[in-house]
C-alpha cells in the first residue's frame, strides 16, 4: 500500500485584525537519537483540518441511499471497528476510496459513529497473511474522561514518595507541586494524567526514583531542547504530541510517522488511536531501533502495567452512534450584534483537533481592548473549572468536565465574586467579559469557544454538528477559516478579521 506523509496537526499562526490566538506554529519534526538523550530540532509544519461535508439540512445518522449499487470486491479485508470509528475515517485509515468502502457496506450509517466491533468490508485489501499489530493502550486511556472520574493523581504519584515527582515544586511563572503540574496540563489539554506519568516514568524513571543529573530533571521527558525545559513545558510538548496522534489518527488524517533520523514509519491501519498516540510521542525522539522498543510489549507497555495494571481495564467507549450535541445557542445577550471572526482552529494552544471557534464582540478598535459586552451561558449546566482567562462548563448535572458534554471558555474574564467550581448556571446567565486573557497570547478581544464530549474534544466541523442555535459550523481546510450556516433562513456568515460582513446576533423575539 502507498502510503501518505505524516502530517503533525500544529497550529498556524494566523494574526487577525480583531480576534486570534497567538501559538507557536511548530512541531516537532526530527531528532538525533541515541542512547543519549536526543536533541529536538524545531520546524514549521502545516496543519490538517479535521473536516467532514456537511448537508445544508443535516442529520445525526445518514444512510447510504437504498438505489446505490452494492460492491461485493473478491478481495476485501473484514475490519472490526474500534470506538469512535466512523467509514470515511476508516476508509482514510486503510487508503481506499471512500465510495467504495459506502457501497461495499450498505447496511451502515454513511457518517455517523458505528457500534465497536461492527463488522466493515474493506475493499481490494487482503491482509489474511499479517498478525493483528500489538495496541498499547485503549483510546480511553489517552483522553481525560470517564475512565479517570475516580482518579487522584495526587494519590498516585505519593505511593512513590521517595520519587523525584512528589518531591520537587515546578512552574514557569509560579511553582506547584510536582503532581498538581502534570494533573493541570492533564486538564487543559484533555490528557489522561496516568498517560503522562507512565511517560515520565519510562522516560526518565522520575516517578518512582530520583537524579541529580542536570540533563534529567530539566528534561524528565527526555525532549532535550532548551525551549521545552523543565517539567510544566516537556508535558505541554508531550500533550500536544499526543494529541496529534490521537486525533489525527480518529479523523483518518495521518498514515505514517516520521522517526527521530528521517525514517518513515508507516502506521498498519488496523491500530487504535490511542496507540497511534503513543507513536506520535516517541517518533520525533527515537531512530527506528528505539522506537521499535518503546512500542513494543516490553517497552512503554510494560512501565504503564508496573505502575497501573493492565490499562485496557480501565477502558470504556468514549463516542456511541447518533450522539448529538445539546440545545446551544450563540454565547452572548439578545439583541447585541458579535463578529465571527474564527472558524476551527485548534482546541488549545498548539493542540488538536480543531475543536474550537472565535467570536467578538464589536469594538470602537482593533487589539486587547475592554469591552462591555458580556458572555454568557448559551446552555444550562455546572462550572467545573475557573483559571485565569478559562472557564469549563459541564452540560450535565454530575459537575464533572470527564463526562457528557462541556464547554470551554477561553479568554473570558468571569464575573468576580458571583462564580465558583459547582455552581449551577442557568441559560443566558452572564459568565464574564471578552479578553485577551488565558494561557496562551492573543492579538484581540474575543471568546475562543471549544466543545469535549467524555473528555474528547469534538472537532467544530463534526461529527457531531457544532450548532449554536440556528447556525451551524462548517470548516474549510485551513486554520480560523470556515461558515456560520443558518438552517431556517439560509444565510450564510464566513469567519474574517473584519467588522461588517461577519456580523451576528440572536433575537429576544
């Protein structure tokens, strides 16, 4: 099988008149790797979307039209399907035309997600003489989500007290404990913090022992690149390693990786997610020989089970057929006129998918700015997290951002003294301001929204459709460009860094 060139999913740097997040723009592309902890060298990479059509007048579930001719190839693959799996992405996965994979599978959905195990030909591919490739670890064991509800990382790094984790604070602008650091990047950027212990582990053995090597605790993850050192930027870098694989992997967009010297690895179509996740972490750090042996049973694998049991106890099923995003509507007051100013772009910071969109309110001028505008609940639910510039809110009533639906606020000032974690929210109640505030720099007042399903971010092209009331979100293949669609009345709004043709509100009436 010819196979395409990994594509890292990273964020561009796109500097809008009004709104946009400032990111760093690369990944990690190669690295000298030996025995000796390797150098990371640094490039520019250009994104994949996570983009899937959608239907002026969508649907959760679309089967193939009853008239399409059925194809039954002589030569095809039987592929059980893995949670989250939907046939354009496996059709993606195995590089087969996507119309024949339809055909070839007439009695399931054309787009929705399909049960796990459910039976899928793939066409023209005969893989009868291969062995099942060895999966790491499941999909639910990458994502923060259900699988952690119980979870206290505090817990889990103190069984190892006399281990260099429990022992050291770390941070760049302020310092926390050694665990609260990686339970943080666990939230922010929705990765399961016993997948990033276990790395650190393997990595460097920091968990459960200590060192007095320089080279080590700056680097615990072994991302040797002065940019990257100390503990709170090897996790981000890892995170958004992660995360690339993950979700470039689920939405068919990457077949092959490329290793620490160049090498090209090709990905057996028949992996996890998860899994691909793993390899999207030591590919920029290992040549083929080291990669091989940290994918394997005895490698990653083998200090993930020493230090948490088999993690494929743990696992559950993130996604099921015909999920639907809840009634939201557009996030700010009646009868105020905002801008669409950011079609999907990344979820936060570097990471992917493109998860998340920007809208502004409007302004006397460009740049970080007060407004007077506000922000406020466009659905029912709980507020699980407030920081600096962020604010979570789950849509169910457990108040837990690891399951069901949640939102999040990015670059929102909350409204003092009136919001706390556990608060019930009502529709329409003011949450804060727009800002230029939040972990991660930007050009302009806005609010940068993004959406999690049991700790999976949603890509905001779908599936499941990304709807704000009568508007639905469509992508295009670039970062911050992308639709606003109105169901009822046809309209169409395109994202720009402009004040006229980009503007929307919501009636009282």
């Amino acid at each position: 099988m010819k196979l395409q060139k990994t594509i890292f999913i990273t964020a561009a740097s796109v500097a809008f008149v009004l709104t946009s997040c400032i990111t760093s723009n690369e990944s990690i592309l190669q690295s000298t790797a030996t025995l000796s902890p390797p150098q990371v060298s640094i490039s520019v990479s250009t994104p994949e979307p996570t983009i899937l059509s959608i239907p002026k007048q969508p649907t959760d579930s679309m089967l193939i039209t009853p008239t399409m001719e059925s194809y039954s190839p002589e030569i095809y693959h039987l592929y059980n399907t893995q949670n989250g799996d939907t046939l354009p992405t496996i059709a993606r996965r195995f590089m087969v035309d996507a119309e024949l994979v339809w055909r070839a599978n007439l009695n399931l959905a054309r787009t929705d997600f399909l049960d796990k195990d459910t039976q899928v030909t793939v066409p023209d591919l005969d893989f009868s003489s291969s062995n099942d490739p060895f999966l790491i670890i499941p999909d639910s064991e990458v994502v923060y989500g259900p699988g952690q509800v119980n979870l206290d990382v505090q817990t889990e790094v103190q069984v190892y007290s006399d281990g260099w984790l429990w022992q050291i604070e770390a941070g760049n602008d302020y310092l926390l404990p050694g665990w609260r650091v990686v339970q943080d990047i666990a939230m922010a950027y929705s990765v399961n913090p016993r997948l990033l212990l276990a790395l650190i582990e393997y990595q460097s053995g920091l968990v459960t022992g200590i060192s007095n090597a320089e080279s080590i605790v700056q680097y615990p993850l072994n991302v040797q690149k002065w940019k990257f050192a100390k503990l709170p930027n090897q996790l981000m870098w890892a995170a958004e390693q992660i995360n690339a694989g993950y979700y470039g992997w689920r939405h068919g967009r990457i077949q092959e990786l490329t290793l620490a010297e160049g090498e090209q690895y090709k990905l057996d179509p028949r992996l996890n997610s998860g899994t691909v996740a793993i390899y999207s972490f030591f590919a920029p750090l290992y040549s083929t020989a080291l990669f091989e042996q940290a994918i394997g049973p005895n490698g990653f694998a083998a200090t993930y089970k020493q230090l948490f049991g088999d993690p494929f106890n743990f696992e559950v099923n993130l996604v099921e057929p015909g999920l639907t995003q809840p009634e939201i509507t557009l996030p700010f007051e009646n009868d105020v006129v905002w801008n669409f100013t950011g079609g999907p772009h990344n979820a936060w910071r570097d990471s992917a998918p493109w998860a998340a969109i920007d809208l502004a309110p409007q302004l006397a001028e460009s740049g970080c700015v007060e407004s007077n505008d506000w922000i406020v609940a466009p659905a029912p639910g709980v507020i699980t997290r407030i920081q600096t510039g962020v604010l979570a809110q789950n849509l169910g009533d457990d108040g837990s951002e690891l399951t069901g639906w949640t939102l999040i606020y990015v670059h929102l000032l909350p409204e003092k003294y009136k919001l706390r974690v556990g608060q019930h929210i009502e529709y329409g109640e003011r949450l804060g301001r727009p800002s230029c505030e939040g972990d991660f720099e930007s050009t302009g007042t806005h609010l940068h929204l993004a959406r999690k399903y049991n700790g999976e971010w949603m890509p905001a092209s779908g599936p499941p459709i990304f709807s704000l009331g009568d508007w639905d979100v469509i992508g295009e293949h670039r970062p911050y460009h992308g639709k606003l669609y109105n169901r009822k009345t046809g309209i169409t709004i395109v994202a720009c860094a402009c004040v006229n043709d980009n503007q929307i509100s919501k009636s009282s009436k």
